[in-house]
C-alpha cells in the first residue's frame, strides 16, 4: 500500500512540477551584447548574474584533481566572464548607474600576496589564474619572484654610507651624553680654574719681589713648586754624572784574559824551536842516506 502511495506521490509531483513549468515565462537568453540593452534594471541584473557563475566556476577551479584540460577550460571561462562583466559595468555607467570598476582588479600569489593586474578587462597582459590554474605547468614559474642577487658593494659604496654619524659627531644629538659628561665637565673645570689662580698668586708674588729690589719671602704654595722644580734639576744633574763616571770606568778597566811573557821566556821559546828544526833536518838528511844506499 506504501509504494502505491509513493508512485501515486512521485506522479503527482510530477505533475505539478510540469504544470508550474507551462505557466513559467521561457528564460531569457542573456544579449550577447551589452549596447543591446536598454534598461538600467536589466543590465545590473545581467551583471549580477554573470558575478553568479563566476563565482560557481572560481569554486569549481579550486579543486585539483579536475585534470589539467579542464582546468585551464575553467580558467578560459572565468576570463571570459570577467570580460563580459566589465562590458556591462561600462553599459550600467552609460545609463546612469554606479561605477563598480572604480576598484581596480586584485590578483593574489601562490603565497596569498595580492598583485596588481595591469588590465583589469583580462586581456593580454591582464589575464588571469584562478585556484588549481596557479600550479599549473609553466604557469607556476610566472608567480615565482625571481632570486634576487646580492650585488658586492664596492668601496665607493662603502665611502658613500659614512657621514657625521659613523664618526660620533652625533651622538649627542639625544641629550644622554650631555647629562652624563656635564658633571664631569664642570669638575675638571673647577680644579682647572683652581690651579691657574693659584700658579697666577704666584707669578704675582715673584713680580713684585723683583720690581721691589727685595728677597722675597717664599710662601708654602711657592716653596712647593720651587722644591719640586729644584729636585727635578738636581735629580737630572746626578743623572748625568752617573753617566760620565760609569763611562769614565769603562774605559780605565782593561781585563787581560792571556798573560803576556817576558824577555827570558822569549829566548827560551826561540832557542827550543831552533833545536827542533835542527832535528828535522838531520833525521831528514839520514832518511835520504839510507834511501840511497839501498
């Protein structure tokens, strides 16, 4: 009774789904083209159409295993649309309706960057890859930035890159030296400035005591640089004579390493080489008689 009734349903289904599509309109065939239409409405919904199935198409070329036909077939449709939807955005401005190719095309990398297309309308230059369509053969290579080469500086390079900062003229340029080095500054200026009026006390002293004709009293700031002065000639003059005597000493000493003979050990020196040549000679002049007579 059950698949009686399912038939009975599926028929009449059917049915109805027949009737409902004698009553329908026939569908209306895009124009082919978009100068042909005339109303505002019309071509926006054109428009949205064509942004439709393209749409249905870019989810369609996402997936990789479609074959590598089919998918540049897909990536050939896609361009095509986008044509034709820049033909009607020109129609819709024409009739006085927005402008949606205010915004320039956007085309992103197989990283995700985003790339400028230069002609938004998908010809020549402009045209596009679409998912899958990217890892094609000999489309890969086009999206892959070329190594870029490390060019060697030279030393004009080099030169040209030091300025005021390379040598410190500007590291005092944020404040933190000058906080730093302040202090220190006015110390050392403060112990300077001391120590010029207190040599300048002296000078002054010295004047009038030979202006005056007079013996100076020596002062104990005046005491401590003549005593230092003092000691410093008198340090240098026994400098000096360590030197003289120490060179004076080398020259006296003379240290005799072979002792010298006298006249008695020379007489008997050359009296004994005579007795040795007269030796020689004789037992050479007997070696000569012996030879001869044998």
């Amino acid at each position: 009774m059950a698949r009686n009734e399912e038939k009975a349903q599926s028929m009449l289904n059917r049915f109805v789904t027949m009737k409902n599509e004698e009553k329908r309109k026939p569908k209306e065939r895009r124009p082919y083209l978009a100068s042909e239409c005339r109303d505002l409405a019309e071509a926006d919904r054109w428009r949205g159409e064509i942004l439709r199935e393209i749409g249905v198409k870019v989810a369609e070329i996402q997936n990789e295993g479609l074959g590598e036909h089919r998918l540049r077939d897909l990536n050939d449709e896609i361009n095509k649309l986008l044509r034709e939807r820049v033909h009607w955005e020109r129609r819709i401005v024409d009739l006085g309706g927005p402008n949606y190719s205010r915004h320039s095309a956007k085309m992103t990398d197989l990283d995700g960057n985003i790339i400028d297309v230069p002609n938004p309308s998908g010809r020549g230059p402009g045209y596009r890859y679409f998912g899958a369509a990217k890892k094609l053969p000999g489309v890969r290579e086009l999206f892959e930035k070329p190594p870029e080469i490390r060019k060697r500086r030279t030393r004009y390079d080099i030169y040209k890159r030091i300025d005021a900062s390379y040598y410190g003229y500007r590291d005092d340029e944020d404040g933190i030296l000058e906080k730093v080095e302040g202090p220190a500054e006015r110390e050392m200026r403060a112990e300077a400035i001391a120590e010029w009026k207190r040599m300048d006390k002296i000078r002054k002293e010295a004047r009038k005591a030979v202006k005056s004709g007079e013996v100076a009293a020596v002062r104990p700031a005046a005491a401590e640089i003549l005593f230092e002065g003092e000691e410093d000639v008198v340090e240098e003059e026994r400098r000096i004579e360590r030197e003289k005597e120490s060179k004076q000493g080398r020259e006296q000493e003379f240290v005799v390493h072979v002792p010298l003979p006298d006249e008695k050990e020379i007489e008997r020196r050359i009296v004994e080489k005579k007795k040795e040549e007269l030796l020689n000679m004789y037992v050479s002049n007997d070696l000569l008689e012996q030879q001869n007579r044998s």
